[in-house]
C-alpha cells in the first residue's frame, strides 16, 4: 500500500469517528400534507361544524361585542382607538421608544439576507435616518389612513435582518403588517422624509410615507364608524378601480372593514377607498369588490361563522409579522374573529388574555387531566389554546382526541439519530399530540391557558 493511500484511508477513518460522535443536527423536511394524526375529512369546516353541539348558538349579540370590545380594550391596554388619539404626545417618551428599539436590535447577532453579519455602518446609517434628536419636548400628532398594503417595521428600512445565515422565514425587523383603510397616529418621520413612525390600532413602528395618506382626526372618526359597511371574508379580497373589475389596485386580508355606496346587492359592490394625492394628503375615490368576498356587516359571532372562516385560510402560507402578505398564528386568531366583529390584541401572549378563562395548565398537569378539563369547559370555533409564542384555535374532540387549527411553522420529529424539523408553514389542522418524541413535547403539553372568546361573568361588560 502506498503512503498517499494510506494517508487518504487514515483521513476518511478519521472523518468518520468525528461525524459518529458529532451531535445530530436534524434536517429540516417538508410535513406530509395531510399531518399525523388528521384524516382528510377534517380538513373541511362541515366536519367539526357536524360534530358540534351547537354551531348557530348567538354567543354575543351586537351590544355584547361592543361591551366585549370595550373590556378588552380596558384589560389589555393594547387595542388604541385612533380616532380618540391625543393631539399631541410627550417627546422625551418619543425618543426614549425610538433610541430602545434601535440599541435592542444592536445588541444581538443580525445577520442580512445574504448572510454577511450587520455592521456598526449599518447601524449608523439607519441611527441618523431616524433622526432622534429632532423630536420636539411635545410631539404634534398627525393622522393619516393606509392607502396601500403596508410592512409596519422596527426600524426604518426594507432589509431584513435575521438571526440565522441565510433563514429568511423570520425578519426580526417585521413587526406587523398594515391593510388598507387602518387608522394610524403619525409620531415622527425620517431625516429624508420615507418613513413615518406611526401607531396603529394595535401596534407602533415604521411605515412607508408613501403609504400613508395624510387626513384630519375627524375624517378618521367617520371612516371607522360610518354606515353601511362591509367586512372582507375571503383570505384576500381584490380591489378594482371599475365596476367591470378589470382594473386591479390591490388586495386586503380578510376582515378589514370597508364604508360602501348603495345599492349593496349587486355582484360587484363599490367601496369607499382611501387613496393618496399628489401631496400626499387622504383622499377616497370608489374602489370596487366582489359581493362573494364580503358581507354586508358583520358576520353573527356563533360557532360555525368562526370556523368557517378559519377553513378559509386552510392551507394558505405562514407570514411572521404578515411578511409574504400572509399572516402568522396571532393574526390568523385576529383576522377570523375579526369578520365577527370581535377586537384581538397583535400579540398570542395579550390575545391569551381574551374571554372567559376555561383552563390554566403548569407543568405538572398530566396530559390526560389536560384532555378531561378541555372536553368538559371548551367549545369548538370559539375557544383558543395557547402556549408560549402560539397560539391556536379549538375545533373539538374526536376519539378522544382534541384538535386545532392553526397557523404553525413546524414540529419535531423524533428520529434514531436524534431530531427533524418538520416545515409546516401554513395554516393546518392538528391533534394535540403532534410533536410527541420530540424535544419540545406535544402540543397539549405545552399548553398554557385555554380560553372561550364570550362574556366573563367575572367581568363588568
């Protein structure tokens, strides 16, 4: 045997001891269509609406959505009506808010989209476009409508940040995503004018300026409240600008409210539509949808309404923060009960705060003791589950079985060698057992607080 034989064969031996004892990184795989646990016919609304004791059961009439509405609004602190905004806000708050979000983003490892670590020149450039200094002791508040679909950011810029090379699913600058027609209080804007920081109903951050049309409070007061009306049912409703709907202007999510023009029973309704001048002041012009994609009003909150339109986002992809126009698993919760009429809070751990408490679970509830009190105090279409950074929303039991639908990223496989991620990336139905073997549990184990989105007794509405 030659001596470069031998080397190359010491080498490869060498190379396989160190692979054998190294760590098994898993490998991200793509989920089955139809996931464990789950049979095809329960991928339709009509199943779970079969099954269910009382699916057309009124659970809040009008007054008692409004009265919900205001309870959530006094519980969580997160829902703002715009419109009641103050006219002008405390600067050093401003600044303070602003200065934190930059120095949070600094302190972690950024990485762009093609994978090269942020650098202090990247930070620096956004640092002076936002333009700190120039907020006045007392902010004037503007106030203005999206006129287009809108990215609400962190910081002012279009790059993602990410906190793994090359993994784009998760811009940790994504904040949320804006519809058209949202209501938002302009703060402050860019040193060169692109970007308006702005609050929005249920969140703050930085919009495109050329998103924004510029109005009073008072026309806001009108187009929030002004009757009749439209709720968007489908997972994207298009927007025409003629009645013919052949000249297409954009697309929102499902249960944005739109103003409309009489009369409403043709097949093609026209909206009242928030558009942008030339100087970017607000002004409407008629947009047009089909009468397929909404409802005149909202939706009645009973449990077939709700699960109805969770089927309708069945499949669609997963959006963290609305990137990809889609949604993520708190804004899938927003936008079905939304078409209700009912506030959710942006975020699953304030949305968790939401209704009547049914279940609290800490680690030491067994899993079975989990099952009897869900069974005993949820009721399908109206009840959400949520654990830390999810939630979900209960469809019922089979089999002894319980199941959601969700909008999830993933799940851990088990495997000889260790872990897989499974990519899910939509929106699915599960039992609760998904992710048994794996390193983060099931599901059902991990749930935290299950609630029923009805009135609380315990509460004054």
């Amino acid at each position: 045997m030659s001596g470069n034989v031998k080397k190359i064969l010491i080498i490869v031996f060498v190379s396989l001891v160190f692979n054998a004892c190294a760590p098994y990184q898993g490998r991200y795989l793509h989920s089955p269509a139809l996931l464990p646990g789950t049979m095809a016919e329960m991928n339709t609304p009509g199943f779970w609406i079969g099954i269910h004791e009382n699916p057309d059961e009124i659970i809040l009439d009008k007054d008692g959505i409004e009265a919900f509405n205001q309870a959530v609004r006094e519980s969580t602190g997160m829902i703002k009506d715009i419109a009641q905004y103050a006219s002008s806000y405390q600067g050093q708050w401003l600044a303070e808010t602003l200065s934190a979000a930059l120095a949070s983003i600094m302190k972690r490892d950024n990485y762009s989209f093609d994978g090269t670590r942020a650098d202090a020149a990247f930070y620096e450039h956004i640092g002076k476009n936002m333009d700190i200094g120039a907020v006045p002791e007392e902010v004037k508040v503007r106030f203005g409508l999206v006129v287009a679909y809108t990215h609400q950011r962190i910081l002012p810029v279009r790059d993602g940040l990410y906190s793994k090379k090359l993994n784009h699913a998760f811009d940790r600058l994504q904040n949320s995503a804006l519809d058209i027609g949202t209501p938002v209080a302009i703060l402050h804007e860019t040193r060169d004018g692109r970007w308006f920081y702005v609050d929005a109903p249920l969140c703050a951050g930085w919009v495109l300026a050329s998103d924004v049309g510029i109005c009073s409070r008072e026309q806001i007061e009108h187009y929030t409240s002004a009757e009749p009306f439209v709720v968007t049912l489908s997972a994207k409703a298009d927007i025409f600008l003629n009645e013919e709907s052949t000249m297409h202007h954009a697309y929102v999510r499902m249960g944005s409210r739109f103003v409309i023009q009489p009369p409403e029973n043709k097949d093609v309704v026209e909206i009242l539509l928030p558009v942008r001048d030339m100087d970017g002041m607000c002004v409407f012009a008629s947009g047009f949808v089909s009468r397929s994609d909404i409802h005149l009003g909202y939706l009645p909150y009973t449990p077939r309404s709700i699960i109805n339109q969770a089927f309708k986002l069945l499949n669609t992809p997963y959006g963290w923060g609305g990137m990809f126009g889609e949604q993520d698993c708190s804004r899938f919760i927003q936008e079905i009960f939304a078409t209700a009429g009912i506030c959710f809070p942006r975020n699953s751990t304030q949305q968790a705060k939401v209704g009547r408490l049914a279940a609290f679970f800490n680690n030491g509830v067994s899993e079975q003791d989990r099952i009897r009190q869900i069974i005993a105090v949820a009721q399908g279409g109206i009840t959400t589950m949520q654990m830390k950074g999810h939630i979900m929303l209960y469809l019922g039991s089979y089999n002894g079985e319980l199941y959601a639908i969700h909008d999830m990223w993933g799940y851990a496989e088990p495997t000889e060698k260790g872990e897989d991620l499974r990519v899910v990336n939509r929106v699915v139905v599960t039992d609760l057992s998904l992710g048994r073997g794996g390193s983060s549990g099931t599901l059902l184990g991990r749930l935290v607080t299950v609630r029923v989105v009805a009135a609380d007794p315990q509460r004054h509405y």
